[in-house]
C-alpha cells in the first residue's frame, strides 16, 4: 500500500462515503422515496430488423393493476430520439414502428406495483414484418465505410506504405476484440416525478446536467424545468454517459398516469437498452531496421455500430503517439449491423486499440530476439510523433524499469515453451499502458460556516471513482482544515455544472474547481484582515496570506485563527461560487456544460503540449500443460502520476482496472447468435468475468513524475489507464508460456489445445 508520504501525493483517505455505502445509508437513484409511486416495466423486441405491424394488447390490459401501456401507436410524438451524446449513442425507440436491433424498447407497460408491470408486459403481444439482420463482421448485409470525419482524427506522416515495404524486419498482423457489456451491479434505473409542471428525474448518471440538458431537449421543454439527482452510481464504467431511450418514456409514462413511474430493468435488458464496448478488428503493420527502431507503423481499425449511428472511439488516436516512428498512417473504419449502438467502456479507445499495437511490439520484439522492454525503450520519445509536440511529461521508461525490477522481469526466459514447473508452463509478458490527461470545465461553490467547517456543493459523480473523498480532501488542504470538517454534496442539477465523469478527467475537473472556490474564501478573508487595524496582517499583502492548521499565516510567523478572521468578514457563512476553464478550451465552456454539452480539453488535442499519462504492465502467466488452462498468479502495473489526491483510492482504482483487464484478457465476451442477431449470453452467470480465484498477485507501483503544464494542480487522470495494456500483457505472457499467438480475444483453453 502507498503510505502518502510522498509530497506530491495526498494523504491515504478512506472513502468518507464508504459508511453509508455499506451500511445501505447511501441512497442510489432507485432508493429515492417517491409518493405513491407506479411501477413501469419494458416490452423489448424479440427481432432484430423490421417494423411493427401492430400490438394485440387485450391479455395484458387485463392484468390486475396495469394503468397504462406505451407504445408507438400511443406517444411515438411525444418524445424526440435522444441525440447522440458524448459516451455513446442509442437508436430512436418507440418514435415509430422500426427495429433497429434485438432487445429494443418497444413498449412500457405501468401498473400498481412491480409484479403487475412485468406480468402484462410478458403478455404484450406485437406482430412484426421481420427482416433477417447482420449480427457482426462477416455477415451478409453489413455496411462497411470509412470513419466520416469528426470528433476523431487519423494521421499520416511520412510514407508509411513505402516504408514497410523497405523495413528489414516486419509484422503484419491481424487482431481482434470482442463486444463486451458492463454489467454493473446497480441496473440501469429511472424514475420520474411531475411537480407542477417541473420534473425531476432520478437516475444513476456520469453527467447529471448532459441528461437534464438532453432530455429538455427530447421533452421539448426548457432545461430548467428538469431536475436531475444522482447522489450515487452502483458502477457505470462507461454505460451511464450518455442518455438512452427509456429515461423519456418514463417521464412521459409519469406524465400520462399523473403518479411518478419508477422502472428497474432487468439484466438482460441492461445488454441491449444501454451502451456496450463495441466488436473491433485490427490490421497493424510494423516496420523496423535490425536495431529496433521503428521505420513504418500502419494501424487500421475496424468498429462495429448500429445501422444508423456513427459511433466510434477510433483508438488510433492514441496508438500514433506511442513510439518515435518517422513514418505513420491510422485509418478507422466503422461496420453497421442490426445491433444496439456501443459507446465508452472502461478506456474505450485505448483498451481495444493498444492491445494489437502492444502484441505486435511483442511480436517484433521476438523476431528481432530482444527483449521486449528494450525495443520499447529504442523507440521511445519525449516528442509526439504524430504532431512534433512535446510531451508534458512522459516517465514511460521509469514505469518499465521501476516495475521489471520489482516483478523480477531479468528471471524471464526469452524462449516460447521452455519454461516448466511440474504441470505448468510459465511465461512473461509485459505491455505498455496510456491514456490522455484530458480534463474538463467545472463550477462549484464551497462555503465556510462560522463553526470552522466547510461545505463543498458540485454536480460532479460518484461513480466508485471516490469522488466525495477527493474533494473533501481538497477543500481540507486548501482552507487549513482537517477531512472531517468538509461536507460534500454531489450529483444534483440544483447545485453548481460539472462536466462528464468519464475520460478519466473527473478528478482534475472537480478539483481544481473546488480549490479555486477555496482560493476564492482564502482571497476574502485575507483582504478583510489587511483592511482591519486589529489583524495581525493589517496592511500587508493579502496573497501572501495562506491558509492552514485553521488559521491564516502570512510573512514573519504572522497569524489569526479562522475563527477570528471568519467573524470578520460578517455574521454568516462564507460563501464562494468558482468556474475553472481549463487551458485550451473556449470561454464559453462552462455555459455548454450548463446545457448539457461536453467540453473537455483532451491530451492529444492540445496546442502547446501532448498530455497523456502513461504505465507498464507485467504479467506471469502459468498455463496447464495438459488441461490448458490459463492463471494468472502475478500482475504488476506501474503507473506515472504528477499528483495522486488519495493514493488509497488511486491503488484501488489502478487494482481494479487492471484486473478488469485480466477479464479482458481471457474470460469477457458477449456471445451473439448470427441468425437472430441476439445476445446469448445476457446474464453474469454466463458473462464471464474474473472472480477472486482468477486473480492473485496483483501489485500497483505509483511512479512519481514531474509536469507542470498538464494543468495547475498536476492532476493526471488515473481512472482507465489500468485496464490498458493487461490485455496484450497477459496475451504476451501465455505467447511466452507457450508458443502459442492467440490474436483474437478472449484467450480461451480451445484456443490452446
Ligand atoms: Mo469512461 S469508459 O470514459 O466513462
């Protein structure tokens, strides 16, 4: 465990939410008390591509307890499709008669009570005009284009085509991943609440206002008539982003019964009424001279979506800037099938992209016979090659040489299949990690009681990312307080815009709103002291003034208790609203943020410098001889990090990632059926993810790193860049182990045999 003790690093904090949480005092969306609520449940489609010809509906009208039941026919005017919204996108719903994909919400049956709801939906009846659908790559009738241009962009420098064509040593492969689902373990909840003609919504969120702000939009009324609460969220991941189509039918639901409607859906339905990580293919082509050094890198991506969406996460975007390379070309290409529309999963971009880029170096690194790190280390650079920035920081090399040291790397045998002990055959792997020090606008008001205690108000998200405690632990170290004297409240469109919590930008964004609103006190109580005669800073400079140990002290050992300096500013609290607009975004940032926009100032798409946080991985694998199976007794990651807030939270945010990372790797994938283009396996039993008898060793070095331009307070996401990389360590490691290139994830025992 990290002791805190490093300057950069804040103190060791356990969670101050952590009590409620595991007490049940934390109140998730569905745990809010509504009056006399009704219970909607959802009809989803059993087919994958077509139309609705009509409903029969006289078997579940005649449920006990049924109050209404949606359907296009009835409220397809009523809402506008939801529109694409950062983190994913969802197809329109009951807005007509067409089906987009299997599982789609088709109608919603409310009733008196839970049971009620689920029994008449089983008994809606509709009758479809079926056409047959495109499961996935390789289907008839998918629909292949080039990426449009967009928020992504792709790189050509140099002349990579000739420039593989000369390379002395090459790799040119073929990868692929798999669709995989969340699953957290709170569901995909809503519940609406009418109030004069003011809604409030109730719903598990990474961005509370991009909700508000898009549902206005689909209502068609203004955003200030909704409001929306998410105090807490049982693990999103990526699949509570975006707005999906069933928080509008819930609010038109509540509007038509004139009752709030409350709708907890099933699991299975969470497969296909929400975003995925979308199915990806790969094409890579690496060129090098016979020291290493890269000469040509060619990286082609491929991503399924639905029909109409043009949803992806072109992780090409990050693969370019990883190694000094003179010649480079990225193209991404998006394949549309009869399927739900994907969106962000745990490092969306980097997750399925590093992993070909990461086992083709692995491959390059075995033809050349060097070892691995090493080849990374010849290649590495303190300059973007895809745009000639500098990096704000780059300690990749530190990460590699910190963590081989402590994994015992040197112990590896370089031949595939020659290491043994008794049933198992032991390999090795290693991967690099990194994700963009993205980081967005941000508001938040802090105020300061006449008791010395402070209260920190932000829409910000508590999604296990430990956001309540790093705050709290801000406001302490900026106003002299201890962590106990801080209240925070989050994830309520009543209090003051905080952008999306994904793209590990949260922590920067909040954080640096809340220290300046602190700054914003400290500033107040330091002009009242020079301007009053019986201060000990009567006179002086009021930015000299700091704040600590409850006291402000200035130059010469000056000081007065906060107390004193409190009451002097009048008789009430000391209230403070602050915007931080990071550098590189417009003025108008945090008024987008209000509007339920995102704007957020990404790593790689800065001016001055290139910002991205990076890792190295290490993993042991021990493959069974005979059975095949694959363990996984040991996995290192060390992550380089400027400034960790609460580096007990970070070591479980990294932990968690890279054993997601380990599921990844060998066990995640959503089966789906190729005729009816349907999930088969939409349930955890048979979703496979690692428990604990999968998971062993897993140790997390956090490598202090120096960067004073990725933003004021130093902050480096830490949230994904974990899961980044395991996958291709572990596959690196069986290649070791074994021999055996698997190229398509998951690494299964069949894969082996
Ligand atoms: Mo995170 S997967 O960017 O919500």
């Amino acid at each position: 465990m990290p002791d805190g003790t490093t300057p950069h690093f804040g103190p060791a904090t356990i969670r101050i939410d952590g009590r409620a949480k595991v007490t049940g005092a934390a109140r998730y969306a569905s745990d809010e008390t509504v009056e006399n609520p009704a219970w909607a449940f959802l009809v989803t489609s059993s087919i994958a591509r077509g139309r609705i010809l009509g409903f029969r509906l006289d078997e579940a009208r005649a449920v006990q307890g049924v109050l209404d039941i949606l359907t296009h026919e009835n409220v397809g005017g009523e809402a506008e499709k939801p529109k694409p919204m950062a983190g994913g996108d969802t197809t329109e719903t009951m807005e007509s008669d067409r089906i987009w994909h299997d599982g789609q919400i088709i109608a919603v049956v409310v009733a008196e009570s839970f049971e009620a709801a689920r029994e008449a939906a089983h008994k809606v009846r509709p009758d479809y005009e079926e056409e047959a659908p495109s499961a996935s790559f390789g289907s008839a009738g998918v629909v292949e284009e080039v990426r449009k241009a967009g928020e992504h962009k792709d790189y050509r420098v140099g002349h990579a085509e000739r420039a593989f064509r000369d390379a002395e040593f090459r790799v040119d492969q073929r990868y692929g991943t798999p669709t995989q689902h969340h699953n957290p373990i709170e569901l995909f909840t809503t519940t609406c609440e009418w109030r004069d003609g003011k809604l409030t919504v109730y719903e598990p969120s990474q961005f509370v206002y991009g909700l508000r702000g898009n549902l206005a939009k689909q209502l068609r009324i203004a955003p200030e008539s909704i409001r929306v609460v998410s105090r807490y969220v049982g693990g999103a991941f990526g699949s509570k982003g975006g707005i999906t189509a069933r928080t509008a039918w819930i609010a038109v639901a509540a509007r038509r019964v004139r009752r709030p409607v409350k709708l907890v859906s099933t699991r299975d339905q969470g497969f296909t009424i929400v975003t995925y990580r979308a199915e990806t293919r790969h094409h890579i082509q690496l060129g090098a001279d016979r020291n290493g050094k890269l000469t040509a890198f060619r990286h082609e991506g491929w991503e399924v979506t639905s029909r109409p969406s043009q949803y992806n996460v072109s992780g090409t975007e990050t693969t370019a800037r990883i190694y000094a390379c003179p010649n480079i070309l990225t193209k991404v290409n998006i394949v549309h099938a009869d399927r739900n529309t994907p969106g962000f999963m745990r490092a969306p971009p980097e997750g399925p992209y590093m992993y070909p880029l990461e086992c083709a170096m692995d491959e390059l690194a075995f033809a050349l016979r060097m070892d691995p790190i090493e080849l990374r280390r010849i290649n590495d650079t303190q300059t973007d090659p895809a745009t000639g920035l500098p990096f704000s920081s780059r300690s990749l090399m530190e990460c590699f040489d910190k963590g081989a040291a402590r994994f015992n790397w040197s112990a590896r045998n370089p031949v595939p299949g020659a290491t043994r002990q008794g049933d198992w055959l032991v390999g090795y792997g290693c991967a690099t990690a990194a994700y963009a020090a993205n980081i967005g606008a941000s508001s938040a008001r802090v105020t300061l009681t006449p008791d010395g205690r402070a209260r920190v108000q932000i829409a910000a998200h508590e999604i296990g990312n430990g956001a309540y405690t790093v705050l709290a632990i801000t406001a302490a170290e900026q106003l002299g307080l201890d962590v106990a004297d801080v209240a925070v409240e989050l994830g309520d469109t009543n209090l003051p815009a905080a952008g999306l919590a994904a793209g590990s930008n949260h922590t920067a964004a909040i954080s640096h709103a809340v220290a300046k609103a602190c700054d914003g006190i400290r500033e107040r109580l330091a002009r009242a002291a020079i301007l009053a005669n019986d201060s000990p800073f009567a006179g002086g400079d009021p930015a000299a003034i700091t704040l600590s140990g409850r006291a402000l002290n200035g130059p010469g050992g000056a000081q007065e208790s906060l107390a004193r300096a409190l009451a002097r500013t009048g008789e009430g609290p000391l209230e403070v609203t602050a915007e931080n607009i990071p550098k590189g975004l417009p003025p108008d940032a945090m008024e987008k943020v209000r509007q339920g926009q995102m704007a957020m100032s990404r790593g790689h798409s800065r001016d001055d410098v290139t910002a991205y946080a990076f890792g190295a991985q290490f993993v042991e694998v021990r493959v069974h001889a005979r059975t095949r199976e694959v363990r996984v007794p040991r996995a290192l990651g060390a992550f380089a990090s400027p400034r960790i807030v609460n580096p007990m939270a970070a070591h479980s945010q990294y932990m968690g990632g890279m054993i997601w990372g380990i599921g990844a790797a060998l066990h995640e994938k959503t089966e789906i059926d190729p005729v009816a283009a349907r999930y088969t396996n939409d349930n955890i039993a048979e979703y496979l993810i690692p428990v604990n008898a999968d998971v062993r060793s897993v140790e997390v070095l956090m490598v202090p790193e120096k960067d004073e331009t990725v933003n004021p307070l130093g902050i480096k996401g830490i949230g994904e860049i974990g899961i980044v990389g395991m996958n291709a360590a572990v596959a690196n490691a069986v290649f070791n182990a074994t021999g055996r290139r698997v190229r398509d994830l998951p690494i299964r025992i069949e894969d082996l045999l």
